[in-house]
C-alpha cells in the first residue's frame, strides 16, 4: 500500500493537477478482514417474560380456572379450565420452572392449541397439545408425555428411562424447556431429554396451563421466539 500511494503521489507532482491528498479517509479492509464499525456486539437475547411475578396481565383465565399469584409465583388449586396466553406463538422455546406442592398433583402445559374449549364441566382446550405436567413418572401418561387435545395426530416417542434420571421429588423446582420449530417439538426436564414429536400440524396456538388436580406452583414462565 505504501509503494502504491508513492507511485500516486509522484504522479502529482510531475503533472502539478493534482489534489492533496485527504488523510482523515479510512483505509479500505484486506480480504479476510473484518471490519470495526465502532458499534458494540448484539448480545441480547430475544426472550421474554410471559409471567411478571406480579398478577395475570397477558393472560386469561378460561372456564373458571383456579389460578392466582401470591409472594411472586402463579399458584394452580386444582379446579378445572385453563389460562390461556393473551398472544399467540409459532416457533419458540419455553421455558417453565414449576413445582409439585401434593404428590400426584396434576395440570398439564397446551402449546400451539386454539382459543376455543370442550363443552364440558373441565371446559379444556379442543385443538391443541398438552404435555403432561403431573407428578407421576409412571402409567400411562407420566410427567412429560404427549397428550393430544383435538389436534390433528402426530407422531412421538418419549424416553421413559430419561424420565427417572430427570424428575426431582415433590416439592423440589422442576424446568421445563418446550421446543416448537415447524412440525417438530421437543420436551427437556430439567435438562435431559425426555420427548420428542414430529408431524406438529398446529404451526401456531396459544401457550396455556390447565386446571386439574392438587396444587401447583410456577415461578419463572419465559418464551424466546426462534
């Protein structure tokens, strides 16, 4: 660079046309380089409280649902209904740190699930999916495992030996991580894999927490769209 800008400036003296030369221009990168615009690196992250630790602002109770926030966390009394997000998601990942108060306590988290419920006394969602939220790691339908509400079938295998090495006794905080991207979703307790589904043909829903049996609590409930 430096022979290229002596060549240029030699040029100008012998021809006396031409301008001096501005030196407050940047240099122009090398190939490979990469540039510093001065700006700081954007590290922020996209995800953002569903629940405020405060009340329901953002929610709605559906069907008489027994749902309460009282010293920073939701609390569930059993009941029946659902409190259904006010929004709507399509591909995002949840994440839900929540805890058994009863052994054998009972709710369930809806994904990509309609604003509409079952005309019935439980008054549930009628399109949508349900993963398990009881506390139970046994039967039919253990902690974490798949339910369908009305949507359309799916496909889904759920790792039940990955379900004993996750789960924490009653009482003790439990997270999960819900991916839902396309027609795939996936289900981590407490950091282990435990389900997964394909064939998801709900591509967009509310997020909602059911009503059901025994007591429950929720204290962190967050949402990052992907």
């Amino acid at each position: 660079m430096k022979l290229a800008t002596l060549t240029v400036l030699t040029g100008c003296v012998l021809l006396s046309s031409c301008q001096p030369a501005d030196t407050g221009e940047s240099a122009t990168p090398s190939a490979g380089a990469v540039a510093n615009t001065g700006e700081p690196a954007n590290t922020a992250t996209s995800a953002r409280q569903l629940f405020n630790g405060q009340d329901l602002d953002g929610w709605d109770i559906v069907n008489n649902g027994q749902f309460s926030v009282e010293d920073g966390v939701l609390k569930i009394d059993r009941g029946t209904g659902w409190l259904r997000s006010s929004e709507t998601f399509g591909d995002f990942v949840l994440t839900m740190e929540f805890r058994f108060l009863e052994e054998g306590a009972n709710s369930g988290i809806f994904v990509r699930t309609g604003p509409t419920s079952r005309d019935d006394e439980r008054g549930w969602p009628d399109n949508g999916y349900q993963i398990q939220c009881m506390d139970i790691i046994t039967g039919d339908n253990p902690l974490g495992q798949m339910i369908p509400y009305g949507a359309p079938p799916f496909e889904h295998e759920f790792d039940i030996e990955a379900l004993n090495e996750a789960y924490k006794p009653t009482g003790e905080w439990q997270t999960y991580e819900i991916t839902a991207e396309g027609e795939n979703l996936s289900v981590r307790l407490n950091g282990v894999l435990i389900t997964t589904a394909t064939s998801i043909k709900n591509l967009t829903g509310h997020i909602g927490i059911q009503g059901e049996l025994g007591l429950l609590e929720f204290r962190k409930i967050e949402v990052e769209e992907i």
